[in-house]
C-alpha cells in the first residue's frame, strides 16, 4: 500500500474495503467482487487526488456513492473537512456506516440531489468521479466556489476530456489535463481553476 499512509490510515483502508465488499453482498451498490479488486479499480485509482488537498481544505465530493474518493480523502487527510453528496439513501446509509466504523469526524453526509440553487455553501475543492460532465458540475456548482476554488475531477480519455472541455469558458477558468500512470485503463485528473 501507498508509503505515504501511516499504518492507522492503511488499517482504515482495509477496514473500508472490508466493509464495503460486506455490504455489497446484500445491498449491491458497486460491482466489485474481491479486496484486490477494490484496491486496484477504487483506491489505487483514487490515490492522485490525495496530493491536491492542502491541510483544512474544505472539499465537496459530488456522488460518492460507495465512497470513492471521498472516503480515501477522509481517511487520508484527516485535517481537510469532507463533505459527501449522494442522493442515494441506500449508500448514504452504507456511508454513515464507514465513517462511525472508522470514527471519520471531518466527514459529513449531504443526502441531497445537488441543484444549481443549492445552499450547501462554498468549498475550496470539488471532486468528483464519474459524475457527470465538466460543464454540467461546473453549472450545478456555481453557488459553491470562491476566486481561489478548484476542481479535481477524475476522467477517462483525454479524448473525452478534450470534447467536454470545448464548453467550459475559457476566459474564466483554465484547465491542465494530467495522465495518470498507475492504471490500466487510460486514466487522467483534469484541474480547473479560476483565471481571472
């Protein structure tokens, strides 16, 4: 496992994967079937986002569903406050589960679909995997940046990437695209940031 962890942090993870793939025996929120499984497509995949988060950032983590990053980044930076937005009840309650198991306190659970009108407040990081479009989380996240926000948003092709990247405006945000190599399938963290 990753040497940045302290041995607290790498039992937490186990512990993570442990209940995860336990509870997925009779509720079914992901279609991981073994701990290496996981660990290969979840956590080794959520790993880069670690490095962005600075001590006491304040990070949205837009549908976390089974965890993924923001349990990692919980776990990880126990002094960054992270929020979960999920608006499915069933992993919420698996979620709730995670954090009093493992005794996250800067973790907390929105059960919410998030709406551009949303009062969830300002963040310093959003985050998110396999959410949704760049343009569509930067649309519905409006009310919840400040000048010095950023997003980090795990994607796959930089194809891809390159085509949801053609509606973002340009003169407002600037973006890097960054090749994961650690996977097996083409991976990249894209970084949005103010420009003005």
């Amino acid at each position: 496992m990753h040497d940045s962890f302290t041995t607290e942090q790498k039992k937490k993870i186990i512990r993570f994967i442990n209940l995860a793939l336990t509870f997925n025996k009779t509720h079914n929120i992901f279609s991981r079937k073994s701990h290496d499984e996981v660990y290969e497509k979840d956590i080794l995949d959520c790993l880069p986002l670690i490095k962005f988060l600075k001590k006491n950032d304040n990070v949205l983590d837009l549908g976390t569903g089974g965890g993924f990053p923001g349990i990692l980044l919980s776990i990880a930076k126990p002094s960054s406050h992270i929020n979960l937005l999920e608006k499915n009840k069933k992993k919420c309650y698996f979620l709730k589960i995670v954090i009093d198991e493992l005794k996250l306190k800067n973790t907390r659970i929105v059960n919410k679909t998030i709406s551009k009108q949303n009062t969830l407040g300002k963040f310093d990081i959003i985050t998110a995997r396999a959410f949704a479009s760049i343009q569509k989380i930067i649309n519905l996240t409006k009310n919840n940046t400040h000048q010095n926000s950023k997003y980090i948003l795990l994607k796959g092709k930089k194809l891809n990437i390159k085509n949801e990247l053609k509606d973002i405006d340009k003169n407002k945000l600037r973006y890097e695209i960054i090749k994961q190599e650690a996977t097996t399938r083409e991976r990249n963290i894209v970084l949005i940031e103010n420009d003005e």
